[in-house]
C-alpha cells in the first residue's frame, strides 16, 4: 500500500517511473516442461502392526460425524454445493494416499534433482472430528514425465512410541502409537539429516520424526510472536489443551482460526521458517480483538526454529502480507538464502469458464470457480522496518504456458491449476531453472462430478532464478 502511495507521488512529479515500476510484484510467464497424475483412488494398506480400526477410512465423515461402519454409506459432495458430488463413496476400505500438503525433491550427493519426491498426505477428510480412522504418513514418489504417471515408492507412518507427545493419543494403549487424524492435521514437511520436521495445524506444533521409520523424536509448541499477557502460544481451537468452559464463564483464549497452522515451512541450513496459513487473532486498537491486519490487508506470520539446538529463535517474525483479506498460503520452500516461493490461493475451485449464472447454482457448473492461484517469489532479505517481506514476482498458475501441449488437459495452449488447495511447492532443477508444483486433491477442482487426480507440474520460471528479471 505504502509502495503504491509513493508511486502515485512519483507518478506526479513525473520521475523515477522505473522505481515505482518495480514496486509492485512482477508476473513471471511459467512454461509447462512437465505433467503427472496420481489417481485419486491411490490407496495404501495399513501396517500389519496397525490397530485392525485403520482398514477402514471414513466412517465419521457423516451427519454429525457420527460413526457409520457400512462400506459406501455416504456420498463424497462439495460442501458448498451439495448437489455436486464424486465417484466416491464413504467410509472405504484402507488409507487414501492422494491429497499432499508438501512437497520436497529429492537430491543426489551433488545436489542434483531426482526424479523422486518427498511428499506428505494431509491429514485425512479435512478435520480432526472425520478423521478420527486416518492414519498419518508421507511418502516417496517417483514421477516418469514420458508416462506423465507417478508411483508410492515407500510410505513411513508416524508412530510414538516414546511417548514424545505431551497428550492422549487416539491409538494412547496399542503397541506402537500410530498418529492419526484426530491427534494431529499434517502441513508441511522438510527432512534434515536422518529426521523429517513436520507442521502441523491443530496446535499448531512442530514435530520431528525419524527419516526412515516415522517414530516421533521431538515435539514443540509454537511460541506467540505478539507480547500478548496469557497468551505465551499460538493456539487453534484444536488444541489439546483446549475446552469448553462452563456457559457462565468467559472463553478459553486461542488466537488462531482452525485449520490456519503450519501449512508452509521453509529451510535453510538448519533453520526451519514456519509460516502460519491465516493470521494471528490479536487485540485491537480499543478493546475489540482483529486479525492482524496492515494498511486493512491481513498478514501471515513466518517464525524461526533452529534444528541444531531444537529452540525457537525468539524475537524473529517476519511477515507475508496477503494480497486480500481471506486468502491462504499453501506452501513455502527457499530457492537461495535470501529468495523464497510461497503459495498464495483464494478458497475458490473450478474452471473460471464454467462459472455458474448467478442464482442458478447446479450440479454442472461451479459455484465459485477459481480466481486467485499464484506462486510467489519473495525476497526475506528485503524486508522493511515492520518485518514485511517483499513480494518480488509471481507465477499465475491459472495462466501456465503450454505450446507444445505436455499436459491433455490444456486447453489452448494454456494449463490452468484450478483446485481449491495448491498445496505444493519446491525448487526442481535451479540449473533448469525449473519449479515443482502440486494440489492437494481434497477430492475436487478440475472435472465436475469426478475426484480429480492429484497433479504435479515441472515449470520452467527463469524469472524466479534471477529475482524477477524478464517478468513483466
Ligand atoms: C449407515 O449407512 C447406511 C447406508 O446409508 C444406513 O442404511 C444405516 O442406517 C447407517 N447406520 C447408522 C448407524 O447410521
Ligand atoms: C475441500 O476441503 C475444504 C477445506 O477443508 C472443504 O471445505 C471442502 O468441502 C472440501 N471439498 C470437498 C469436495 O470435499
Ligand atoms: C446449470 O447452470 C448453468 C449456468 O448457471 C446453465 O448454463 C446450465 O444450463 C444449467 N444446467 C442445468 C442442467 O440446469
Ligand atoms: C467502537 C470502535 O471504535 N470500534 C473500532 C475498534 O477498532 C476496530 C479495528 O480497528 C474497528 O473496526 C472498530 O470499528
């Protein structure tokens, strides 16, 4: 806001054109180099020593999240417009794999890309109440761009066998402690060394397991950034620590929406950057209590946390300013020390071009189709007095480039991204000067009345290995 203002003032005095030019973010032309698709329907079995309760998935997904057991017993349909459901039936037999919520590529010793891909499920059916009979875990994928297909080679299920987590488990008296949906809504994901951080959103916490096994070796709460008296952390409404009071007595405090948690988190070095998905709830100017907010524009808190010493760098926040009051981020991973990309969509699925008629909402339209999809480059170390990192550059994932017709379902020479949750998001292949990203499926987006697959596209941005340069 403030960049703009200064704009219009130099627009008026008729000089530094070039300054104020750069002052808002740049649009980067991303090319389609390659698609892949993993089938909605991808399921794993459960571990042999899982509880027997796991083979099926979905039974609270009902009325009231009350159980059912019968196989099939619920249609799979958009909340928004009911009349629009998938293929699928709830509860069904074993874990969805689709639906992931970070990604990271994998390296060779000489820092070169695989074609293989860390990449962690989300938490289940969306919420800590249907997801109670959802495991957690995150996998290995190989990708093959020529079959335009990409296979599980491995999944690590999360388990807690040493008691790390300070509260009751779903699975509290089995023999392992597998995770599940209701204990924990997994976001992001970032291995350093022989251990996997991971972000969550109920806390939200941060939790690090093993590499190769998924037993949980530490647990950590998230600090408030704000010197709010009683409030030392952040916490959702699915928090543990969290209950209703008696109806006379005032509110437990949390200041934080559900499901607004760790949904990104950077690395550098042995620094993780967590990155809250929706703003703190905070004290307003007179008494009332607000989303933090800046020049009327809601912003997002990225946090420090040192892997080497397993603390929190007190005193760091940097913040990303939203580009409007509602929207989310979906992912964030580092291209240099100073450049990271970060996910920024509105709540919106659909093709833009099978837009309802206002007031005539159907099964064959989209009720709110998508607007606002972008990859962002940000610059940390630009940030100014107030902690804002700049916005230097984005990449319209409703506008992807595809002349030579890599993906079957562009249209025009042009792929859109049109999912409600882009959730995917890492460096492929710097030299390339190439980008990996993904949806999280949450079982809709691209194709009405069908679960859409998930996807992931290879896309070739030089703008956002030069920071920004040839972006318009
Ligand atoms: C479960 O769903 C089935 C199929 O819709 C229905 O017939 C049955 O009554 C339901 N059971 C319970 C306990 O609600
Ligand atoms: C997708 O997820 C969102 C947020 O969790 C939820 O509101 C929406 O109903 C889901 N869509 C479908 C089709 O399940
Ligand atoms: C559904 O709505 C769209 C646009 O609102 C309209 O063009 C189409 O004819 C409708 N289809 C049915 C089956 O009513
Ligand atoms: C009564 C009053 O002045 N309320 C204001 C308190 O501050 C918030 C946030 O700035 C405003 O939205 C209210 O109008």
């Amino acid at each position: 806001m403030e960049s703009s203002r200064a704009c219009v003032l130099a627009a008026l005095l008729g000089a530094l054109l070039a300054v104020c030019a750069s002052a808002q973010p740049l649009k980067c032309t991303a090319t389609l180099k390659g698609w892949a698709r993993l089938p909605s329907s991808a399921k794993a079995k459960v571990p042999h020593n899982a509880p027997s309760f796991f083979r099926t998935t979905g039974r609270f997904s009902g009325p009231g999240n009350r159980r059912n057991d019968t196989l099939g017993a619920f249609a799979n349909c958009a909340a928004a417009n009911p009349g629009r459901c998938t293929q699928y039936r709830i509860p069904f037999a074993d874990q969805a794999v689709q639906g992931f919520s970070g990604i990271k590529t994998i390296r060779d010793s000489n820092g070169k890309p695989t074609d293989e891909f860390w990449v962690i499920s989300d938490n289940g059916l969306g919420n800590k109440r249907n997801s109670i009979d959802s495991m957690l875990f995150f996998h290995r994928m190989k990708v093959d761009w020529k079959k335009q297909s990409f296979s599980r080679e491995k999944s690590v299920f999360l388990y807690d066998k040493d008691r790390k987590v300070p509260f009751t488990l779903r699975n509290e008296e089995t023999g392992n402690r597998f995770l599940s949906g209701a204990d924990f809504d997994t976001e992001s994901i970032q291995p350093i060394g022989d251990s996997v951080w991971i972000g969550d959103e109920f806390g939200p916490f941060l939790i690090e397991v093993s590499a190769s096994s998924g037993r949980v070796r530490s647990f950590h709460e998230t600090p408030n950034p704000n010197d709010t008296p009683g409030q030392p952390l952040v916490r959702s409404p699915d928090h543990d620590a969290l209950q209703l009071p008696n109806p006379e007595a005032p509110m437990p405090a949390f200041n934080l929406k559900r499901s607004k948690g760790f949904e990104g988190m950077a690395r550098w070095g042995n620094f993780l950057y967590p990155l809250l998905e929706g703003p703190l709830y905070v004290n307003g100017p007179n008494g009332s209590r607000m989303y933090e907010m800046h020049d009327g524009l809601e912003y997002l808190r990225i946090l420090k946390f040192d892997t080497t010493t397993k603390t929190w760098v007190s005193g760091f926040s940097l913040k990303y300013p939203l580009d409007a009051n509602g929207n989310a981020i979906g992912d964030f991973n580092m291209i240099d020390e100073a450049h990271g990309m970060v996910l920024e969509r509105d709540n919106n699925e659909g093709e833009p071009s099978m837009a309802c008629s206002p007031g005539a909402i159907n099964a064959s339209c989209w009720e709110a189709p998508a607007r606002f999809k972008r990859a962002y480059l940000i610059d940390l170390s630009a940030a100014d007095a107030d902690g804002f990192v700049k916005k230097v550059a984005y990449v319209d994932l409703l506008d992807i480039k595809d002349p030579d017709g890599v993906s079957p379902v562009s249209k025009g020479g042009v792929l859109t991204f049109p999912f409600q949750t882009i959730e995917d998001i890492d460096v492929y292949d710097a030299e390339a000067q190439t980008i990996i990203v993904g949806n999280d499926n949450n079982f809709s987006g691209r194709t009405l009345g069908k679960a859409d697959d998930n996807e992931v596209v290879a896309l070739h941005v030089p703008g956002f290995f030069t920071g920004g340069q040839g972006c318009e």
